[in-house]
C-alpha cells in the first residue's frame, strides 16, 4: 500500500508543480500581450492551470497524510511540519495572488468580442505588482516543499 500511497502522492505532486507552471505561464504571456482575444485565450489556459493546482493540492494533502500514516514518520516530524505549513502557506498567497488575476480573465473576456486594445483596467489588473509577488512567493513555496520532499533534512 505505500507504493500506491507514494504513486499516487507524486501524480498529485506533478499536477501541482505542471500546473503551478501553466497558470504562471499563462498570465505572464497574457501580461505581455496587446490583442485582447489573445489575453483572454491565455487568461483561459491559466485558468486551467489553477484547476491543475487545485486538483494536485487534494491530492498531495490526501495522500501525503496516507503516507504519514502508513510510514514511520508521524506529525511530529520536523520536515512533515515544514511541508505542511510551505503548502498551507502557499496556497493561502496563491489565493490572494490569484484574485487579480481572476477579474483580468473575466473583463479580458468582456473586451474580447468587441474587440480593440487592452483597457486601462485591463492592464491595471495584468501589472498588479502586489498580486505578482504573491504568485510568485507561492511558486518559491512550492519549490521549497520539492527541496523538503526530496532532501527530508
């Protein structure tokens, strides 16, 4: 059972890194872009890209506490802890990091059919430094968690 437990806790894993990758990928092409259909598409494909991190996070928690239950480490250790808080706290910057993000897909898509340049809004919503950094903290948290994952200092 701990075979599957660990198989299943590295699919989750790779869901969650590949679709940390897709959604950061996509915003920051939309960001760069200057036809509005184009923004909104690549706002889209980041959107599944948040699906993918969703998805990965279940997963990752479901299974790594399978493992924690199944293995000879419990709770208690320190870099199971250090895990558990990296993920917590990632998800929470993900979050407020994606809001922005979020009302950009949505006034992109508006704009798409009429067609015509980026607005104001529009580019105010893409440049928004405060929701950068907190992506971009919560794509470190991720890296931190493969680095306690693989290393288990």
């Amino acid at each position: 059972m701990e075979h599957v437990a660990l198989f299943v806790h590295l699919a989750g894993a790779f869901c969650l890194i590949s679709g940390a990758v897709v959604a950061g990928a996509g915003f920051e092409t939309a960001r760069r872009g200057d036809d509005i259909a184009q923004i909104a598409a690549l706002l889209g494909i980041a959107r599944l890209g948040v699906v993918l991190v969703a998805v990965g996070t279940v997963v990752v928690a479901g299974t790594g506490a399978w493992l924690v239950d199944l293995g000879d480490w419990g709770l208690g250790t320190g870099w199971i802890r250090g895990a558990i808080l990296l993920l917590i706290l990632a998800v929470v910057a993900g979050a407020a990091g994606g809001r922005r993000p979020k009302r950009a897909r949505l006034v992109a898509e508006q704009l798409a059919w009429p067609g015509g340049p980026p607005s104001r809004e529009l580019r105010a919503l893409l440049d928004d430094r405060l929701s950068r950094a907190a992506n971009a903290s919560a794509g470190l948290l991720l890296l931190a968690i493969v680095g306690l994952m693989v290393f288990k200092p």
